[in-house]
C-alpha cells in the first residue's frame, strides 16, 4: 500500500509543486485548499502525513494543527508545517502546536522528499508517532 501524504495549501501552483514531487517518488498525494477541508480530509482519509500551509484563509494552519492534534482519530498523524514565515517566533509558533517539522518556503523538492521520507519511513503507516527531529530552513 502507498503511503498517502495529504497537502493543505492554498496556491494552487505550490499545491501542484508538492503533488508532482511527490507522486515522482511514488507518494499517493490528496489535496486541500484551505485549513477547514483540510482538517476534513484528515478525519476521512487518515493520511500517513499531513503538509500543511501556515497563512490560510478561513482556518490556519496553526488553528488546523491543533484542532487534528487534539482529536484522537488524527493526533498520530505527523504534520509538517510550510510557511514562508520563517522568524525563530513564528517557527516556535507552528512547533508548539505539536507539528513534527517546519519546513520554510521556499524550499526544495529534494529538501522536501527527504523530510517526507524521514517521517513516514520511521514509523508504521498505523501508528504515525515517532521522535523526528524538527527540521527547519532558513
């Protein structure tokens, strides 16, 4: 079974970036445009990680993470948080809501499939915990 990495960004062009990068490395990729579907999407599909956009119209990507962090059904799921809000403040933001990583844009799509690989090939696709290390770019 592939593993299923759901990507919660609103810029179609970023959306499209991640799902080509990773669907060449054989990822199954599902997509969201904003933080409610995403979190949505979440519950129904139960992706094996989720990469999820900070500045979202509507509900964030900081409001998101911690809404699937506190339900039982999705808290195991690893998040990567993406933003191109990279000050040490904002990092600390988005890693205290539980994500696994925070990735800075623009990053890329080799910095991008390792991290994806370190975080799904560390766990079983059952049970998503692990002890990653956040990864941040600047």
């Amino acid at each position: 079974m592939r593993t299923t990495i759901l990507s919660i960004e609103d810029q179609p062009d970023i959306r499209r970036l991640i799902r080509m990068t990773l669907e060449f490395k054989g990822y199954a990729v599902i997509e969201a445009d904003d933080g409610e579907s995403g979190v949505r999407m979440a519950r129904e599909r139960k992706p094996d990680l989720i990469l999820m956009d900070v500045m979202m119209p509507g509900m964030d990507g900081i409001t998101a993470s911690r809404v699937l962090a506190e339900d039982e059904g999705t808290a195991h799921i690893p998040i990567v948080m993406l933003s191109a809000l990279g000050r040490a403040s904002d990092i600390d933001a988005g890693l205290e809501t539980g994500v696994r990583a925070y990735l800075v844009k623009p990053f890329s799509p080799w910095e991008l499939i390792s991290l994806v690989s370190q975080l799904t090939q560390s766990q079983p696709q059952s049970s998503a915990s692990s002890s990653a290390t956040p990864h941040t770019t600047e």
